[in-house]
C-alpha cells in the first residue's frame, strides 16, 4: 500500500522490539469476540488511476458552473479565484500544518490568520473579527448564543429576509437549548416591520444586507431600537463581496456582524468547505467564540504572533465556554487572505462593481420577459423574480435547455408561500452572451 | 586538497556563529516578513478587471464611502509574501509531527487533485438535483463505507468538524429523549475527566448538565464508576474510545449496557477512530452515535486549523433524528431531503446552511478507496504498532502515568520522570522544536501531570521512528544531566524564540493599526 512505509519484516522486527508476538497482542483491550477477524466487506486497496477513474466518473455526473450560463446563488457564489491563491494554499508548510499550538513554528500561520482578522475588521466596519468560524450559518447560530450572553436575555428576533437556513440552524440550536426564536414571515420586499418585534426581552434581532432576495437594508433605525431596548443588532450577509460598494454594518450601528466568506478566494464546492465571517464590538470580545489570533513579542523582543484569550474556548474553560468550536476553518481563511490581498480595496471596489453592473444589466434584460417581474429595489449582485409560474418548475425547465437559472425560493422554505419567487445571481463570471441565452431560454420557458 | 581559488571548503575557525547578527534580520532562507498591511498600498491591485461600463448603480442610498482600508499587493509580491510565511510553518510533510489526538498522517495529493475536478469543486449546492446526481452518489458512497466501517445504521454527514459533530449527535439524543416525553427528567451527560474540552463545551451548549466520571488508576473508566453516577436524570455518557489516554476501554460493553438498561444514550467521541478501523465496530460495542474527525482517520488535510469535517454515524434508536440534509434514492436517481416536513423520519432539524463539507468527503473518499478494507485495516495497525514502537523506545527513560502496558494509536507519558530537572513539559516539547521535531500533544489529558501525548500514526517509517526516538533519547538524558538552559531557553532555532503569551492575552491587540491613523476610513 504506497501510503504505508512500514515492510513485513519492519512490522516483526517491531513486534520483537516492544515484547509481543502478534499485532493482536496490542489489541488485546478490545474483547476478544468484538475483534474483527475478516475484512470488511468494501474494495480492496486501488492504485491512483483507478481512484481517479472512479471519482472522476462521479465528477463527470455535475454539471460544473463553469460549463453553462450561471446564475445561481442564494448563499454561495460563483466567482472568479486568481490561479495565485490555490497554488499558494496547497503549500505544504499550510496545508498538512495544524492549529497554531506551537507558535514559534507556526508563525506563518498567525501571521495570515492576523492579517485575516483584520481585514475582516476592515470590510464589516467593526472593532475585531476573530481566525474563522465553520460557515456564515454557524457563525449566526454562535451570534445568537453570543448575545444571549452579552444581554442575559434568551428570545432572539429573526428577520424575514435572513437566508432560510441560517434561520433553521438559528432555530435548531435554541430549540436545543431552550431559548426564544421569533422568525417574521418571509420578506421579499423588504418591508417587514421588524421594530415592532423588538422589546424588552429580546436579546438581538438578526437581519440580513443584503438579504437573501437581494435587498439592501438600512440597518441604523433597526440599531437605534435594538439598543433603547438594551439588545443588540446581529448584522449578517451571505455575500462579502458586496461590501466592496456598500456601506458596512459596522457603519449602522451592528453590535455583531456574522457571514459566508466563500465568494473572496473559496471555490463552490457544492456548499463546503466555506469560512464564516465573525466581527465584533472590542468591548464584546471577551464574549466571542472561536480562535482569536493576537500580537505579541518573542523572548527576544521581536514581533509574533500567538493564539490568545484562550479562556473563552473550550480546551480550558470546558462546560463554561463561549463554544464549543476547535477546529475552524483555517485553510479558507489562507484563501480568503490571500484572494483580499490580490485585489486591495481598489480591486474589491472594481470587482463589487463588475458584480453590481452585470446584475443590473441582468435585470433589465429580464423584466423585458413577458410575465416577469423584478421585484428587488436596491440591490447588489441579486434579485428576486416573480414569475407567471412556479419557479421550482422553471428552473428545472431552464436546466434542461442549458442555463441554471437560479434558485427557487421555495427550495429554502417550502411553507413560505413564495412559490413564483426565483432568486437570481449574477457575477463577474457573467457574459453578454450569457445574459443572451437566458434572456432567450426564459422567454421559451414562460411562452 | 589542493584548493586554487581561495574559497574554503570547510567552516573554518573564522566563521560567523549562529549568534551573529545580520543587518537585514533575515537569516538566509528565513525571511522576515512585514505585514500586508505594511507593505501593501492602498492604490495597488494584484488583478486586473476593468471598470464596468457606464451603468446606473441600483444600491438606492447605501453607496459605501471612502478608503475600506485594505491594501494592495501586486502578484509577485503577493506570492512572494505568502511564500515566506509558509516558510514559517512546520508541517507533516515537514517531518514527523506526533501531535496526540490531531492524527497527522500523510495527506496524499491524490486527494487534492480529485476535490478539484470542476465537477465537485465548481458546483453549487443548491443546482437542480439532476444536475448533481454524481456529487450526492459520492455522500451516498461515502456514507455507505462509513456505516460500514462502524456497524452502525445510518450516517448524518453535514457536521462542519469533530465539535459539530458531537453537537449533532447530543442534539439526536436530545430529540430522542424529547421524543419519549422524558426531556425534563434527563437533563445530565457523563463526560470522564479525561475527555476533550469539546465534549463537556457541547452538551452544555444545547442545555445538559454536565457530571464528570472519575479516571480509574488505570486511565480507563470502570463500569461501577458510571454505574454509580446514573440516574434517572441521565441522558447520556459521552465517552472518548480510543480514550486520550491512547487506550482502548476495556469495559466498554458493559458501560453501553448499563447506560442502555437505565434507559440513556451512550455518545463516543470518535476522535481516535483511527486505531481501531477495521479491527472494531463501534456498533459492535453499543455506540448510539459518534463523530468521526475526516481530517484525522481519512487524512483530509488540517489546513493549519481547519477545513475539517465531521460526520455522525447514528444506531438504529437514533437515526430517526438525524438532521437534514441527506441523500435518498428518488424517482429520477438520487434526491436530497433538505426539510424536515418532507421527510419520514423525525429529523431534529438543520445544523448547517447546505450539505457539509463537500471539499472533504471527496478526499476522504478518495483515502478510503485508495486504502480499501485491507489498507484500512492495515493502516490502523501499523499506526498502534508505530505507537507502541516508541513507547518500547521511551519506557525506562520517560514515565508512563498507567506503568509499562500496550497502548493503542498514541502513547503518553507524564512529567514525573522530569522531577527536580528544572524542566518542565513545556520546556521539553520547545527543545523537541530545536531537534527538528513539532512537539507532542501537551498537558493534555488532564487526568495526567504534565501530559506528553506521541501519536506518531502509520505514515511514519522505522527509520523515521528510530531517529525521532534516538532524539528524544538524547533530549530526556540531556534533562536529566542538568543541561537545563537548553530546554528554558527553547526554541533557540525556529523563527521566533519563545512567545510572550501572557502579554497577549493582557493587552489583547488582535488587528493591525496605522500608527498613526493617516487615513481614516470614513465609516
Ligand atoms: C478527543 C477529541 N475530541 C474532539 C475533538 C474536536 O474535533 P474538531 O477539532 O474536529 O472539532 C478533538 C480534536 O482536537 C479531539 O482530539
């Protein structure tokens, strides 16, 4: 087996050297009639081709975005990676390293997961960000839990425009732990009076910018009556490209801003690996989950960097910790650093606008479509349709002409009573002739 | 020799030392390396995109203004960059990195070629399920040697890492407790004292209470130990097996029966997996669920701190709670349940946004394919065998908490045998830094003093294991003559000497400042 260097001969001479005659002498906690003594029933070992042919008769079944005008998004999106950022993140010293716990042979490590904190600062407009949480989705389960510390109050307000399954997992977890959910009905117009919701018990409202039918909210009144009550404002977004053009939480008065990272540097991945995104106000950070990466000096006065307000976390603080998190999402965070680090603001900037250009090209090539409705205002690089027919049919009827449209809303909440909602992305990735053929493939679709 | 051109061939007594200084800090092949936020400027873009064409914005009045405050780097210098930092970082590949219960096997590449065909990695998860018929035969197959590896019943693979998956597993017992009406009553989890942080962090998390199980001299847990802590208010035991004392729990039956008989759910932490694959089943021990770490047993990378991934195979009592998504066999080929009112069962709900970490399963598979049933087998053998090598190497010198007794993937030591050396745990595994080594796993478990935790796992070679324990050899009798300035002091050869982390945690700085603030952002 090429991955084993071990030889029979190593194996007995080992065996010798430590004092028993079989492999299973080592074994010998394990009961003796729950030892395995026939393999399982899978394959046998493959060599590389054949491993290969196999996954790559699997791969071949997908319809890669690359392959098709593209235009789906609603939490993960299709963007353009420099060829820099991949072959960087497949570097030995990164991708076989673990979790920073010796810091003197992990600098490279720190160092990004540093730079990492604070561009994510930068781009939210908050105080700290922290090295990464699994995804956008989690990221928002662990604000809630945040806040619920932060105010000691337990019922969270959910606003109809946040991304359906951050609101699931949102719910799952405070199901779990007994606490309060008040989700609002779905939103597509973003006219929802979520003010109204906000009282004395509530811990936080959560509410998504862009929201997951496009909408950009205005964040500062839902902050201005968040803290009269004494709760905080969770902002969340599943597009981090948008804040290259539009104006950030942190700038609306967020106390807590969570989201999806994958669009900087992460390829689609049919939904993970991603990195979730977590920023804070400096005086909650004693109260945040997950890895914080911090500046200090070595034995010899020389800047480094370490894992530090380690008394949060779990290792140490056990039962009583912010989380439960270990493992985060390192690697994507390298890719999400190193993709930053390429543009620069100004690049961001171009780039958003690209992104906010071919959306709104999309758009109005849309609504020209007999039948269709755009129903978003303001927006950034997505729009909700509402369709003469049910999305979910359309948008299979469009894959079978070649063009992944986008995505039925009812695919997020099927009780939402949005049935004729598509939500549509658009990205740099986006052509004129893309734009063409679904213009064409929609009117056929609607004929 | 005769030498024609003055240029010595041997050191020479004129030699600059180590300790010499050089103008630049940099020390030949190690780079110091500002911060991008240092070097970069604000003007400069590494990719190039041209500005959109006149168009009309449709952002209404939440236009973005002024500087964000990120800088620039051009391709070249980005790489370059990124290169030096890696140069900072020890890896597997590096040498041997026998960190205790992280698995730090080989990560073949194999792996990273296949989790880049455009058919997984361009593909969105929420495409027409007809579109992605070839990704959901991966869950399913992945899913199908998984069930099959443990004995269990079904698999819930969305958790995003070990932790996620330990509070997906507690959240199905949870539902299965509220289930039969009994979510007031059973409100407490066992969890030994040599348990991971995760585990006591998880079930507080989701509302249990948390009692701690006694260690036995041994390190295992003893049956009459748990048997004396249930009640009717437990709801279940979440127990490491392997232990992180590196030790199988020998009465493990009889602890899955007591839990059982009292009507509670028996968690593993299944961390350790990667001892006993093919040699046991945890569905043969009567596991109700357990997280299995992709990244440690099935070789997904660690990326320096995740992606990981970590799904949960469930027994028959609990994969009704399973929580959506997963894969069912449809009209038209495979389908994904993705809410819980269409599905049959009772799922507990959803834990992640999309399907879990696609990226993973992909190179997992890719592992378990490679292996098959025999290189699994054979690969959890030699990682015990390669353990037990380096016990055999250390025992005499280096004291082992339980005495001189057959472990499983990972051996541990204790600090007693540094007693009045003036060398601590720490100091040991920085000078371990020096000799070219990542050090063990440190103070953990906490059940030992001054844990030394080696899992050296089956990537490593004889001659690998003979030099890394000829060095530790050569490390433990330099501690025990009294040479402690080399262990306080350490590391003296890596990028930075020792870290001030109490400075760190004291005055937290955890973001790059202008020195002064020359451009303020104008949010
Ligand atoms: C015994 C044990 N349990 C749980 C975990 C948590 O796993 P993860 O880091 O994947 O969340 C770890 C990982 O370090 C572990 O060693």
């Amino acid at each position: 087996m090429r991955y084993l260097p071990l030889s029979p001969d190593d194996r007995s001479e080992m065996l010798a050297k430590i004092g028993v005659d079989t492999i299973d002498d080592l074994f010998a906690d394990v009961p003796a009639e729950k030892l395995l003594t026939e393999p399982l029933d899978l394959p046998r070992r493959k060599g590389e081709m054949e491993v290969e042919r196999i996954l790559g008769r699997m791969a071949g079944r997908n319809v890669a975005a690359s392959t098709v005008p593209f235009f789906v998004g609603a939490g993960a999106y299709k963007h353009h990676v420099p060829a820099t950022v991949d072959h960087v993140i497949q570097r030995s010293e990164f991708l076989t390293s673990y979790t920073p716990y010796q810091p003197e042979i992990a600098q490279g490590t720190l160092q990004y997961l540093f730079e990492f904190q604070t561009q994510v600062a930068a781009l939210t407009g908050m105080d700290v960000a922290n090295a990464s949480m699994y995804d956008g989705s989690t990221a928002a389960g662990e604000a809630v839990l945040m806040a619920h510390r932060v105010t000691k109050r337990r019922k969270a307000v959910l606003s109809g425009g946040l991304h359906p399954h951050y609101a699931d997992v949102v719910e799952t977890l405070s199901h779990m732990s007994g606490d309060k959910v008040v989700s609002l009905p779905a939103d597509p117009r973003a006219d929802e009076d979520i003010l109204a919701a906000i009282d004395d018990e509530t811990s936080c409202v959560v509410v998504q910018t862009p929201d997951v039918f496009g909408n950009l909210r205005d964040l500062t009144k839902i902050a201005e009556k968040a803290h009269a009550h004494g709760a905080l404002l969770i902002a969340a977004f599943t597009e981090v490209m948008s804040l290259g053009l539009v104006k950030p939480p942190g700038a609306m008065g967020a106390d807590i801003v969570v989201g999806e990272g994958q669009s900087i540097g992460n390829s689609l991945n049919f939904g993970g690996p991603y990195v979730g995104l977590f920023a804070a106000r400096q005086k909650f950070v004693r109260q945040m989950p997950g890895r914080l990466c911090g500046e200090t000096v070595d034995a010899e006065g020389k800047r480094g960097f370490v894992l530090t307000l380690s008394t949060r976390e779990q290792h140490i603080r056990r039962d009583k910790a912010t989380s439960n998190i270990c493992t985060n999402s390192g690697l994507c965070c390298l890719a999400f650093t190193i993709h930053m680090t390429l543009l620069g603001q100004v690049g961001l900037q171009r780039l958003a606008r690209v992104n906010h250009a071919n959306a709104v090209a999309l758009a109005d090539a849309l609504a020209t479509v007999p039948g269709v409705e755009v129903i978003t205002g303001a927006f950034f690089n997505e729009f909700t349709l509402k369709l003469p027919k049910d999305a979910a049919k359309v948008v299979e009827a469009l894959a079978d002409k070649g063009v992944l449209g986008g995505v039925p809303y009812s695919r997020l909440a099927p009780d939402a009573d949005c049935d004729d909602l598509l939500l549509v992305a658009s990205t740099e990735v986006n052509t004129d002739d893309d734009r063409a053929a679904y213009v064409a493939a929609l009117k056929e679709v609607l004929a | 020799m005769l030498n024609r051109q003055g240029r010595p061939t041997s050191a020479g007594d004129g030699a600059i030392t180590a300790d010499t200084g050089t103008f630049t800090g940099n020390r030949a092949l190690m780079q110091e390396e500002a911060l991008i936020f240092e070097s970069g400027r604000y003007e400069t873009t590494g990719v190039d995109f041209d500005e959109p064409e006149n168009f009309s914005p449709r952002l209404g009045d939440l236009e973005r203004e002024g500087d964000i405050g990120l800088p620039g780097l051009s391709e070249p210098e980005a790489m370059r960059h990124f290169v030096r930092l890696s140069q900072k970082n020890y890896g597997i590949d590096t040498g041997l990195f026998p960190l205790g219960s992280c698995t730090m096997k080989h990560n073949a590449r194999l792996n990273e070629r296949m989790a880049r065909l455009p058919g997984f990695a361009d593909v969105h998860p929420l495409q027409p399920v007809s579109s992605v018929q070839g990704a959901l035969e991966l869950m399913d197959e992945l899913s199908r040697y998984l069930v099959t590896l443990t004995g269990m019943t079904s698999v819930a693979l969305s958790p995003k890492a070990g932790a996620h998956g330990e509070l997906c597993g507690m959240m199905a017992i949870k539902a299965a407790i509220d289930a039969k009406g009994e979510g007031e009553t059973r409100r407490t989890v066992l969890v030994p004292e040599s348990a991971h942080g995760t585990n006591p962090a998880t079930a507080a998390l989701i509302g249990f209470k948390v009692k701690t199980v006694p260690a036995d001299t041994d390190g295992t847990v003893r049956v009459q130990a748990v048997k004396d802590l249930i009640g009717p208010d437990t709801a279940a035991i979440m127990l490491t097996n392997p232990n992180t004392c590196g030790l199988f729990e020998p009465e493990i039956v009889e602890i899955a029966q007591a839990l059982h008989d009292a009507g509670a759910y028996f968690y593993c932490d299944g961390a350790n997996f990667n001892a006993i694959v093919g040699k046991a089943r945890p569905g043969d021990l009567g596991v109700d669920a357990m997280h299995i770490n992709l990244h440690k047993t099935f070789s997904t990378p660690h990326g320096g701190g995740g992606p990981g991934s970590g799904p949960v195979v469930l027994s028959q009592r609990l994969a009704p709670y399973a929580p959506v998504p997963f894969v069912i066999p449809g009209a038209e080929g495979l389908t994904l349940v993705e809410h819980e009112q269409y599905a049959e069962e009772k799922p507990f709900g959803r834990i992640t946004a999309f399907h879990g970490q696609m990226g993973m399963y992909v190179r997992a598979l890719s592992y378990m394919l490679s292996h098959g049933s025999d290189g699994m087998k054979q690969a959890s053998e030699d990682a015990v065998l390669n353990a037990n090598y380096i016990r055999a190497g250390l025992r005499g010198l280096m004291s082992q908490p339980f005495g001189d007794k057959p472990c499983m993937h990972e051996a541990l030591f204790d600090d007693s045998w540094l007693k009045d050396t003036g060398v601590s745990t720490l100091d040991f595994a920085k000078a371990m830094i020096d000799e070219g080594y990542h050090p063990m796993t440190m103070y953990f478990p906490l059940v030992v003093h001054g844990a030394m935790l080696v899992e050296p796992t089956e990537s490593e070679s004889k001659s690998s294991l003979d030099l890394f324990v000829a060095a530790m050899r050569d490390l433990a009798q330099a501690a025990k003559r009294g040479e402690t300035e080399r262990f306080t002091g350490a590391p003296y050869h890596a990028p930075r000497k020792r870290l001030d982390e109490t400075r760190a945690a004291r005055q937290p700085i955890l973001r790059w400042t202008p020195r002064e603030p020359v451009r303020e952002a104008a949010e």
